[in-house]
C-alpha cells in the first residue's frame, strides 16, 4: 500500500496531469474524503509546528506571530483546505469547467499528499541549514502552483493556460479572502491574540 502510494506520487512529480487521473480513478467516496482531508490538516500542522521549534531554535530572537494552539491550527487548515476545494470546483465552473466537486476536492487532498516529501525534506534540510530550508520550501511553494494548475486542467477539462492561470487568480483571491474571514472568527470565538511580528 505504501509502496504503491509513494509510486503515484513520484508519478505525478514527472506527470502531474496523468498522476491526477490515476489518483482519481481510485479516489473513495465522499464521505471518507472528507477522512483523508482531516488527516492532511492535522499532518500539515505537525509539520508545520516542526519546522517552527527548529527555526526557534536557531533563532532565539524569532517570535511566533501566532499563539494559536495546535488544535485550532488543524481546524484552520481543514477550513483553508475545504475553502481551496470550494473555489476549485465554483471558479473553475465559472470559466467553463466541467469538474464536480469530488474531483476538485480530490485534487486538493492529492495535492497534499503530493507535496509532503517536500516538506519532509525542507525539515531534514532545516535542522543543518535553515537558510537552505527556506529556499526549498519558497521552490516546494512554486512546484506547489505548478500543480495545482495541472490540476485544474485535470479536473475542469482546460487547455488554454491563460484560462487556467485566469481561474487560478480568481482562486486565489477568493482562498486569501475566505481564510481572513476564518482566522478573524477564530480570534473573536478563542480570544486568540494574533500579535505584530
């Protein structure tokens, strides 16, 4: 299983398109979908949480710019992520697309996946040089858009990249809007303090 896993991933690094497909072709149902998007949340906040202790502790003058505890982190990045899957599938239909949302949502999740061994990567590399490791989490970020316009291709049926990097301005705008909305309501609900670096 995870030999298999980890197969479709190198797949989709060299062919994103085709990996996609793959992906979905053996996607779940919706409901445990919704389970894989839970799991990449709480693995990306883990991640994330590492990254952040090898930075401080390398740079004792860093602060952390958010006190927010791990557990709303993942409820976070579980909204942010279903606010990508939303915009996806809305965005991309507005342009023309032919996708449903189990596919957009499915890209998103894959998208996740895809991406960790970078991550896991950028924390190894981290822990010897954490110059080194922001450089390779700005590429992963830049491979990460490569994607996910791959993705949209997939998912939507596009040719034209000038209607797909068109939808994923659109996308965009509307995921940095929506995830402001989100923390500004986790700050109100938690009185969590969100201070200037």
């Amino acid at each position: 299983m995870l030999q298999t896993l980890l197969q479709m991933i190198g797949n989709t690094m060299q062919s994103p398109q085709k990996g996609l497909q793959d992906a979905l072709r053996v996607a779940p149902a919706r409901s445990e979908l919704w389970w894989l998007l839970a799991l990449v949340a709480v693995v990306n906040v883990i991640m994330s949480e590492i990254a952040s202790r090898i930075v401080l502790t390398h740079n004792t003058d860093v602060e952390m710019m958010f006190t927010i505890p791990a557990l709303y982190m993942a409820a976070g990045v579980f909204a942010g992520l279903v606010v990508t899957a939303i915009c996806t599938h809305f965005v991309g239909r507005a342009f023309g697309g032919t996708g449903d949302f189990d596919a957009s949502l499915g890209a998103v999740i894959w998208l996740q996946f895809v991406l960790m061994p970078l991550q896991l990567a950028q924390l190894i590399v981290l822990i010897v040089s954490p110059g080194l490791g922001v450089l390779i989490g700005f590429a992963g970020g830049l491979f990460g858009v490569w994607l996910y316009v791959n993705f949209l291709a997939v998912v939507h049926g596009f040719t034209s990249l000038g209607l797909i990097f068109a939808g994923l301005l659109v996308s965009v705008f509307g995921i940095l809007f929506s995830l402001s909305l989100v923390l500004s309501i986790v700050a109100v609900l938690f009185g969590v303090e969100i201070r200037n670096a």
